[in-house]
C-alpha cells in the first residue's frame, strides 16, 4: 500500500511541475510584438524592421526611410519647425535648438521606435530674449503592425509657453518622389516638375498666387484636402501621409512654376493650445500608384467607422433608394440681394429681385414629367421668407410674395403627385445681422480683437472684425457673422417644426456649406468651443434630419460626412491632373452630383445634376444613360482607375462587377462594358 501511494505522490508532484507555466520570456512575435529593433551610433537612431528601416540623426532631426526597394527621405530640422507663444508674443523655434533633448526608445507591444523628449528651447522675442521656455514637446516615431506603418505621435506640455503651429513630420525632401497625390478637391495627381504655380486653395493669375486670399490650407475645407491623406509616387513604389487626428491640421504647401512640390503636415492650435495627442500614419508600398494609395485610405475608413455603404444607409432610412439613379434639381424662388448689401451694389439692377412662386414651380414639375423626366430630386432653394441666403438662421414664414405657407405646401403635395422626391435647400452658419434672433453673443468669437480674422471663406471674400467677432459682406444677405455651432441644432428644429405644423413635410434637406468649410472655433468664455466640438454640432443637425425627415444632402463633403449624408455636390477641379480619388475609396458609401453635360458623372458613375429648366430630348437621352449607369454601380466599388495615354486624354475606370468607363476627352466619347440595358 505504501509503495502504491508513494507512486501516486510522485505522479502528482510531476503533474504539478508539468503544469508550471514556463516564465521564461517569449521571444517578442510570439506574443504579437512587432520584430524590431532599435540601435544607436554615431549620433544616429536607428529602428529595424524586417520591412522598413528608419534612422534619424539626432543632431539636424533628419529622417531617412529605406522601404523595400525605394528611399525616402525628410528635411532637416528648420528655423520655422515651430511658433511658440510666450508673454504675448509669437517667434519661430528650430526643434534641433532644444537645449535639453532626450532619445530613448519606445515600445507600446505594438508598435516600437523612439521617443525625443524635447525641452530647454531660448526666448527670442524681443521681451525677454534668452530666457528658458517652459515647453516640453513629446515626439514618438515607432513601426507599427505587419505593415510596418511608420507612425508619429505629438504631445507638448505647455505651461509658460504654447506652441501656436508645429511642422512634425518634417515635410518630404522633394528630391525622393516623382510626383504628388492630392486629396485636394476629388483627387490631383501633381508631377513634381509640373510646369505651372499650383496651390490647393488659392487663385493664380499670370503664374502669380494672389494674396488676396489669406485662408489656410487647412482640413475639412474641400479645395484643400476632401479625405485626410497625401501621398508620393516615386518609380514603381509609393508612400502615403494619413492624418489620424484631422480636425485641427493643416500642411505647409509650395510648388513653383516647374516644382517641386513641398508638402509635410502642419498642426493648428485648439483654443490657443497643441492641446492634445496629434498623429501621422505614413503606409509604404514597394510597389504601388495613387490607387494603391486609395485603397488603403479605404481600408482605414472602414476600420475607423468613416466608411458607411450606401446599403447601410438605405438600411437605415430605406427612402435613399429613391435616390439610386435619380437625377437631381436645384429649383429657386426668390432672390432678393438686401438693398446695402455689397452684392447689391455691384449687380445689375435686373439681378437684384426676382420671383418664381412656389405654384409656378408647381406648374414647371408637371411639365419636366409630361416632357419624360420620369423621376427627380427636387431641391428647394430660396424659399425663406426674404429669400435665397437672406436672415438665416431664422427663414420662416416661407417667402410671402412666392404663396406663402399655402404655396409652399402646394408645390410639396405637387411632387408627391408626380413621384418626386422634395427637399429643401437650408443653412445654419452663415449668421445675418437682420436675422430676428441675432445677438452679437451667439456670434463665434476668435481669440482676440487685434490679430486679422481667420474665419473662411472671409479670408477670401474680404471681411474685418468688431471686437473679436469676425464679419463678412459678400452673399445675398449682406453683413454677417459665424453662428456658434451650439446653437444650430435648436435652429434647424425649430424651423421645421414650424413646416410640420403647417403640414409641410419635406423628405429632406441640403446642408449649406457643412461640407464645404472647416469647423469654427469659439473662444467666448460663455461656450467655448473646439473644432471637435463644431463637427460634432454640425453631426447633430445631419442626425436629426435623417430621422425627421429623411436623406441628407451636404455641399461639397469633406469625408467626416460620409457617415452622416446620403449626397453630396462635387466642385470642379481645373487644377493639376484630376483623378478620382474621393470615388476611388468612397464611391458606394455616398452619392456625388454632376453637371449633365459633364462626362465625369459617366468616369464616377455619379447623379446627374440637371439645371433650372427643362431638359431638351438630347440631355433627357444623356441624362437617362447617366442614371442607368447609376443604379448598376450605386452599390459597388470602383477598384481602379487609369490613363491609356500620356497626355491624359483617355482614361478608364473599373468596379467591382466588371464594368469600365472609358473617356475618350477629344472625341468627347463615352464607353460602357458591358453595354446598358
């Protein structure tokens, strides 16, 4: 017995010991750690991956790329890297001029580099020159995942001193790409020795940028970037910046007539502070194009909750169907430019009032659909009570002298009848000072009364300040301001309330501008408010609408809206080499309007736009193509895009079922396989 329990005991312990687990450490990929490695010398960091190589000098802040067969490379550190603020005055700070600076490495457990903690720069304003700053600046470059995505992370401690703007990444040396992707406007693919002056935003005239136009170019303004990304082509291979904290960046952008183009990230202050954590993503392809480029955008969008298909939206709101091969009209009612208002001053005196009532709109529909336009999008523009662009945001009654409430209703129940969809053409920024409900407290407020207003599209228009409010005088309306994007949702509801009561219900709207511009920031103590904080607002009032009426529709669309709108207008790009990047990564998740007689709405598949008369048999015959074209590739995704030629004059997409377009631009012809039905 004793011998049969000794036995038993023995077995035990070595089921026991068996069972330890072994602490010993993992080598680093069986635990889902990227395998790199980071070495120092000779004044260089290095950080290895078995993918990318990355090395910077700890000296100039140089850094260098080696990404599968191709080198890239960034600028050294530079005198205008930073503008600190400290005792009321702005400089320019050089990041390598940092008395004390700390390289360490960094590793999350997924992704792994360095770390540069920054601090010690001097004071060179004239107030207090050679005193320490006290400002930190936190800078992480690390490899992250299989890919090896190189990214960068910027935090600052900001106490005595803030940072007022930050060039971090440095911007890519020009001599190591061929040419530019832009997100500029739906996509530009700039040659780095492309023989004109080019700038996103900014009127050229005579090879001259015109300085008139001081806006930034910054984020969620459409001429300068509709998706947060850039990229580079060099040979066969190609690399792309993604923006993953967006709303408070911007990029310093150059490029002279014959190049090159300078393009690195730019970040803005919130409320007067870096203020939080901003991140660069830079992807890697050993060999790919701008379409690459685009498909791992779309990836991320998707990871990221921005990609919202069409099939879920319809899913949401099933009346978005509707809009599936539906051309669309922006239908007007009164113009009435306000007497002293600059817009009045310069028009012709024939320009400054006219009328076409709701019932007369009525009687227009009923013969658009006896002439065949079988279905339509309609879209109400000047119907507020003194007209197109006039007192908003408070637009009730609708316009008297079009028929009133009685009228409006009539032209509502008229497109019913015909199977039309109705909507309204509506805005809640833009905020007149003849407006019932203006109060100057409502009224963004920038950040002090003496430095020159920042607030677009003044910056292009013309505009000055009253204090700290920034004004503009340039749209039918008049003298305006910037309505706080609090106080918008509270607005929108109570406008439409106003049309249900009255048994008006359009099934839905068009969002002025939301799109179009960027986020304000508010610096009234009352209610501050971020960039973040305005989109978020702006969010609201697409929400509400979805639910309360029906599909959405927004200017332009910056790509935050996708998930929030059903349509969105485009804007024509004659800048540069158009290719459609936004439809590359977006085309099933939103639907973009054309000009009928523009042969893009075939390239993107989009919806024709028609204009504000009936459309001859002709354009009736393009604008039904354009529509079938529509309801076959409304769903699917367009996976590429490419010239047959070198002068750009013939070029092909391709989605997802099969089918290509290809545009022959001198011809001015238009190929569909496999042919329509």
């Amino acid at each position: 017995m004793n011998h049969i329990f000794r036995a038993a005991l023995c077995f035990w312990f070595s089921i026991s010991a068996f069972a330890q687990p072994d602490e010993r450490p993992l080598p680093r990929e069986q635990w889902g750690a990227p395998p790199v490695n980071i070495s120092h010398s000779g004044g260089k960091w290095t950080i290895a991956g078995r993918k990318q190589s990355v090395s910077l000098n700890e000296t100039s802040f140089t850094i260098e790329i080696h990404a599968g067969p191709a080198p890239w490379a960034m600028i050294s550190s530079t005198t205008n890297d930073m503008i600190v603020r400290a005792n009321n005055h702005d400089f320019p700070v050089r990041l390598a001029d940092a008395g004390n600076v700390t390289i360490t490495g960094y590793d999350t457990g997924f992704k792994t580099g360095i770390k540069m903690k920054l601090s010690g720069w001097q004071d060179t304003s004239s107030s207090q020159p050679g005193a320490k700053l006290d400002l930190t600046l936190f800078l992480t470059v690390a490899l992250e995942g299989k890919d090896e995505d190189l990214v960068f992370d910027i935090a600052a401690d900001e106490h005595g001193a803030s940072v007022r703007r930050l060039h971090w990444p440095p911007a890519m040396d020009p001599e190591c790409f061929d040419s530019t992707v832009l997100s500029n406007v739906r996509g530009v693919l700039l040659p780095r020795n492309f023989p004109k002056v080019y700038h996103p935003i900014r009127s050229i005239a005579d090879g001259v940028i015109k300085t008139n136009d001081t806006s930034d170019t910054q984020s969620n303004v459409i001429e300068d970037w509709s998706m947060s990304w850039w990229g580079f082509q060099k040979d066969k291979s190609a690399m792309m910046v993604i923006i993953e904290t967006p709303d408070d960046a911007a990029y310093q952008f150059s490029h002279p007539a014959g190049g090159p183009t300078i393009i690195g990230p730019r970040w803005r202050t919130t409320l007067g502070k870096l203020g939080y954590v901003r991140t660069a993503r830079i992807c890697f392809f050993p060999e790919g194009n701008y379409v690459d480029m685009a498909k791992r955008y779309r990836r991320y969008a998707m990871d990221t909750g921005l990609f919202v298909s069409l099939e879920e939206k319809i899913a949401r709101k099933p009346i978005v169907k509707e809009l599936i091969g539906t051309p669309i009209m922006r239908a007007g009612i009164l113009t009435n430019y306000k007497e002293d208002g600059n817009r009045a001053k310069k028009a012709d005196p024939s320009e400054r009032h006219h009328v076409t009532t709701f019932d007369e709109r009525a009687n227009f529909f009923r013969q658009c659909k006896s002439n065949g336009l079988e279905c339509l999008t309609v879209v109400i523009t000047g119907w507020p009570r003194m007209g197109y662009d006039r007192q908003h945001p408070d637009v009730l009654p609708p316009a008297p002298e079009a028929g009133g409430w009685e009228g409006m209703k009539r032209l509502g129940d008229t497109c019913r009848e015909l199977g039309y969809l109705f909507s309204l053409h509506d805005q809640y920024r833009d905020y007149y000072i003849d407006a019932p409900s203006y109060d100057t407290q409502f009224a963004i407020h920038e950040e002090d009364a003496k430095s020159p207003p920042l607030a677009f599209p003044g910056t292009r228009f013309g505009h000055w300040k009253e204090g700290a409010i920034p004004f503009m005088d340039h749209w039918d309306g008049g003298k305006m301001t910037y309505l706080n994007g609090r106080f918008m949702l509270g607005h929108l509801v109570k406008n439409y309330q106003g049309l249900f009561d009255q048994g008006i219900r359009p099934q839905g709207n068009y969002l002025d501008v939301f799109g179009y511009v960027p986020p304000d920031e508010d610096f009234n103590p009352e209610h501050p408010t971020t960039r973040t904080d305005c989109l978020r607002e702006r969010i609201k009032c697409y929400n509400w609408s979805r639910n309360n009426l029906g599909f959405v529709g927004t200017e332009a669309g910056c790509d935050w809206t996708i998930p929030y709108v059903d349509i969105t207008s485009p804007l024509n790009q004659s800048k540069g080499i158009r290719i459609p990047l936004f439809n590359l990564v977006y085309h099933d998740a939103i639907m973009t309007t054309y000009r009928s007689d523009d042969l893009h709405c075939f390239l993107n598949a989009g919806v024709p736009q028609i204009g504000s008369r009936a459309p001859n048999k002709q354009e009736l015959e393009q604008i039904r193509r354009m529509c079938a074209l529509h309801k076959r590739l409304a769903f699917v995704e367009m996976t590429k895009h490419e010239f047959l030629d070198p002068e750009y004059h013939n070029e092909r997409t391709t989605f997802a079922d099969g089918t290509t377009v290809t545009l022959d631009w001198n011809a001015k012809t238009v190929q569909i396989k496999p042919d329509l039905n």
